[in-house]
C-alpha cells in the first residue's frame, strides 16, 4: 500500500511576537500573527498537492495553554474549512494536557468532526494499514521521555507504525528527558514524526522534524517549510519532501568593513532585494570602520530599513577608526568639540567596561552624524 500525509509541528498558534519592537507606523506583530493562522489553509494546500488527506500536527499546535478564544475558534474554523483533511493535533510542551487541560477539554467539545485530538497514548487507526501511534506531552517538564510508551504501544499486524512525538533528540542522558536518535528501531517505526525544534532537521531517514511551518526567529535562516511524506509499505523508506510554507524570511548577516571603506554601498550589497516587506533581517556590522563611513552607515539603514518588515542594524562588534580629521569636522573648539574628546577618552579607555567603552563610541559616532546632518 502506499499511504500519504503531511507532517508539521510547532504553529504556535496565537503568539505575540512581543520580542520584536513594533515600528510606529506599522504592524508587524499583527501580519506575523496573521501569516501563522494562514499556515493552517498552506498546510492544506501542501496536503492536495502531495495526494494526502492527512495532516500530522507534533505538538505546540498553540503558543500557550491558554489561547484566547478568538484563536482557539478561528484555528478551528479554518481546519472545518478544510473538510477534506483530517487534522491530528498532539499536545506538545506549550499547550501540555497539565497546563492546558480547559484547552483540549474545549478542543474535543467543539472540534469539527475532520479535527482529532490525541491526547492518550493509545494507538489510533489513520487509514486501513495505517496506524498512528501518539505520545502527548502531559507536563511541560516532565523528567521523561514521552516516547517511549511507543515501544509498548501495539499496532495491527502488516499496518504501518507511525510515531507522533514531542520533544528533543539528543544522545541518551542520564536525566532520561531526550528522545533516544534510534527510538524508530527501538519501537519498530516506519516513521517517527517530531515537533519540538522550529527548525528543519533530519535525525535519520525515519526520524524527522519539520520545523514550525512559520518561521519565528533568526536562527535558521530560511522560510519555514512542511514535510510531505510517501510511505510504500511497512519496512520501505519512506520518501520525505520539503514542501514550503512560509510567508515571512528571518534572516541575519553579518556586515564586514575595513576603515574607509563605504559602509552605505556594502549595506547596500548585502540586503536581499527580492520581497523585502515579508523579510526580517538582522544585520550584524563587523570590522572597523571611520566616523564618516558609520554616520554614512546610519544613514543607508534609515533609509533602506523601512522597506522591510522588520529591520536592525546591530553595531557592537564594530571597531571605531578614529581620526583627527574627524573630530575638526565636529568642532574645532568649544563645548563640542570638548565633548567629542571627553567620549573619544572614554571609548579608548582599555581601563574601561567594555559596555562603557561601546556607549562612548556609539555616542560619538551619533554626535558626529547630527553635527553633519545639521550641517548639510
């Protein structure tokens, strides 16, 4: 037989982004939100396309056990909208049975009859010769492995065994809370599939992480993607494709300079140019650089960053190259110039904390960039 399904985890429904400063006059927070219950209509347009009417969900379906329930609603309106998928929501770490016990109680209450929650650890029937075999995440930190009732757990002969777990895998710990790499071959698997890391990562052929289908962070440097799988019968690799799902890129990349080189055109060179509006970028300025070059600098990220969703310029591994020059364009004399001098003595002092040292720098770098932007 030839059994199809999508696997995706971590949603992570309802999240706030409040990590990201909210620019005045725009909402990002609110179109990223957004973009993440829009994840749930891609996953069922990844499913048509791959040929499956099944969606496994691994965990942190929502972003906390207790989700509004304008969330809780509209997530299950979407997946009724998508009657010709049947949808598999395990609790994960952040929406854990403990914590969120009201939560799943409302889910099995109100759920469309095309929505399944899995919250026991009891083998399920997907499809005939198929069987999912669940493990739910009962505490947030439980001390133990959740994945290993899936050594015990039965399933009928000749069926495909298909593990749903949360959590992460790492090489056997004496704290006994990891998933073991080879639990696949230690409870018989023809697929393990995993939530938990919001990054894509393969730990074997069996044994997958699709990532969060919505990217939240800068770490992994790429949209956030499902998995579709083929499985051709018990014992046969399965066949995994990358299927993406992202609207927004996290990105970050690191801005190398030497003294006197133009700053603006290599920020300039550096940023995407292809649909800034949905990209978040981080970019990381390194080397040295002179006063004129850094004001230069500001000024190209001022410019540039509102095109982009979101936009940082993070400057403290960037080396200041002072020059005399520098400070006369400052001032020659008076209170300026006496205060270009007093932050200058501050940025070079090794007796210093280096945070002091950068605060220094950083404010002469701001000082001359307003004295020329004054000037002009």
């Amino acid at each position: 037989m030839t059994f199809r399904f999508i696997h995706s985890s971590d949603l992570h429904l309802g999240r706030r982004f409040a990590n990201i400063p909210q620019p005045p006059d725009d909402n990002i927070r609110g179109r990223l939100m957004e973009a993440r219950h829009g994840a749930i209509d891609r996953l069922a347009r990844a499913a048509r396309s791959h040929g499956a009417t099944h969606v496994l969900l691994a965990g942190d379906t929502f972003d906390t056990p207790t989700p509004s329930a304008g969330v809780l609603r509209q997530a299950l309106a979407a997946m009724a909208g998508a009657g010709d998928m049947q949808w598999w929501l395990l609790p994960g770490n952040h929406d854990n049975l403990r914590d969120a016990e009201p939560l799943w109680d409302a889910i099995r209450r109100d759920c469309p009859p095309n929505v399944h929650p899995v919250i026991e650890a009891m083998p399920v029937e997907l499809d005939e010769g198929a069987t999912l075999l669940p493990c739910p995440i009962a505490w947030r930190s439980a001390g133990r492995d959740a994945s290993e009732a899936l050594v015990t757990m039965p399933s009928d002969e000749g069926a495909l065994r298909l593990g749903l777990a949360h959590g992460g895998v790492t090489d056997f710990t004496e704290t006994g809370e990891s998933i073991p790499p080879d639990r696949d071959r230690s409870a018989r698997l023809d697929y393990l599939a995993l939530g938990d890391w919001h990054g894509r990562m393969e730990v074997g052929p069996r044994v997958q992480y699709p990532g969060s289908p919505e990217q939240d962070r800068f770490k992994h440097g790429r949209r956030g993607v499902c998995l579709a799988v083929t499985m051709d019968g018990v014992g046969a690799s399965p066949r995994v494709e990358e299927i993406e799902t992202g609207e927004f890129l996290w990105t970050e990349a690191e801005l190398a300079l030497g003294p006197r080189q133009d700053a603006a055109d290599a920020l300039e060179a550096l940023l995407p140019a292809e649909h800034p509006r949905d990209t978040l970028i981080r970019v990381r300025a390194t080397g040295w650089s002179g006063l004129p070059e850094q004001a230069d600098l500001r000024r190209a990220a001022e410019r540039r960053g509102p095109q982009f969703g979101y936009f940082e310029l993070v400057t403290a591994a960037l080396g200041t190259h002072y020059e005399q020059a520098d400070l006369d364009e400052i001032d020659r004399a008076g209170a300026l110039r006496l205060a270009a001098e007093a932050l200058l003595t501050e940025a070079e002092d090794v007796a210093q904390d280096s945070r002091e040292r950068e605060v220094a720098a950083d404010a002469l770098a701001r000082l001359y960039a307003f004295v020329k932007e004054v000037a002009q």
